[in-house]
C-alpha cells in the first residue's frame, strides 16, 4: 500500500514543502563528491559531541551545535533519501497550506531539532553520527494526526498484473507508521542496536509534532471593533 496524494492538501506542490525536498535531494550528490564518511561526521548528529561540545566545539572547524540542523540535510544514501522526501511530498502540503510558509518551517526545524536532542539522550556517548529529515518529517506525520484526522490518502496497492488504486483515511496509516516504529524501537533497545535506523527519535518526532501542531496552528479569534456611537 504506497500512498500517492493527501486529498487534504489543496496544492500538492507548495513552496517552503519543495524548497526543503530540492535542498535535501541537491545535496546528496555533494556528499559523494566530497568525503562521504567525513561529511557524515562533520555534518551529522553525533551524539558525544553535543554531550561534550567543550571537547569538540571546534572539531574540524564546526559548531557542534550546528550539526542539530545540518544532520536534517544529510542521509546515508539515495534510498535513504528518496524515501524520506517522497513521504514529505505526500504528507507536508497540506500542513504549509494550514500553517503557512513560515510557520511550516519553524514547525519543521523545531521538530528535527527536539528529535534530536531526543536522539541525544538516548544514545548517550555514541560516536556514530545520526542523519537525515526523519525526526522533522516524523513531526510533520504527527501533526498531519491532530490536524487533519479525517483526511483520506490516495493509495495504490500493485498487484500479480495490476495496480488497485483506493483510498485509506490517513488515521489508519500513520497508526500504523507509529506502530511500526514502535516495534522497531524495542527490537532495537533489545537487541542492544546502536545503529541502523534511529527508531526512537521517530517516535519523539510525532508525538512532539502532535502537540507542536495545534500550537503553531492556533489562531487568537479577531477582536470585534467597537463602534462608538455618534
């Protein structure tokens, strides 16, 4: 069951949405140009970095900081990549045009940055870096929850000798998404898995994403003007 389209969404290509897919997919190719295995450490989350920046704040000449941000725009290959912006192409459109251009991208930084404080805490002292928009986009899943709760996906399901083309309501779906990553966290805190997929911050993004939403969603009701008489 892949999903096509939100029919929430009134535009399926919005501005801010198609910036941060454009960015992400142009830097790849860079990171193979350039040293993979170093842009991963430079660039990525590493989590004894932020838990020490003292010791590494000047580690190659980057903020360690920074790399809250910059781990978001880079991923360990094209499917990692390719699947992460096409799940952003279905699903951000109908939260920018909810929220608008700027406050869609506050929401999406802010969620990529508490999934990875998240990431931090849970694993403390790793050396190996973190990458890619999963946290951010995980936000935006967990708003798209709260926000549009009776939104309905069109989805295709390829078949023997066809493809059958339904529709799901979303609820179903990212129900499913969070259980999914639900499991995999603790397969993986069982298995003792210090890499691979960060399940976890996963999870940390769509539920902060389904309490960011509202907020950044709120509107103050307009004051009614008051008439003096004449």
């Amino acid at each position: 069951m892949i999903p096509l389209y939100d029919r929430a969404a009134h535009d399926r290509v919005t501005d801010a949405n198609t910036a941060l897919v454009m960015i992400n997919l142009l830097i790849l190719p860079l990171e193979y140009i350039t040293n993979f295995d170093g842009v991963l450490h430079r660039l990525g989350l590493v989590p004894e970095f932020l838990i020490h920046p003292l010791s590494y704040a000047n580690y190659d000449g980057l903020l360690v900081f920074a790399t809250l941000i910059t781990s978001m725009f880079i991923h360990a290959g094209a499917f990692h990549v390719l699947l992460n912006m096409y799940v952003l192409m279905v699903f951000g459109p109908a939260l920018e045009d909810y929220l608008g251009h700027v406050r869609y991208l506050l929401f999406y930084f802010i969620s990529g940055i508490c999934a990875g404080l998240f990431a931090i805490y849970f694993a403390a002292g790793s050396m190996i870096p973190i990458v890619g928009a999963s946290g951010a986009i995980a936000g935006v899943l967990g708003a798209h929850l709260i926000l549009f709760p009776r939104a309905r996906l069109r989805t295709v399901l390829p078949l023997l000798v066809t493809l059958k083309f339904f529709d799901v309501p979303s609820i179903i779906y990212l129900m499913l998404w969070f259980g999914l990553q639900l499991l995999g966290a603790i397969r993986s805190a069982e298995a003792g898995a210090s890499g691979g997929i960060a399940f976890a911050p996963h999870l940390a993004g769509f539920m902060f994403g389904m309490m960011l939403g509202p907020i950044m969603a709120w509107r103050p009701a307009a004051r009614k003007r008051r008439v003096r008489p004449t």
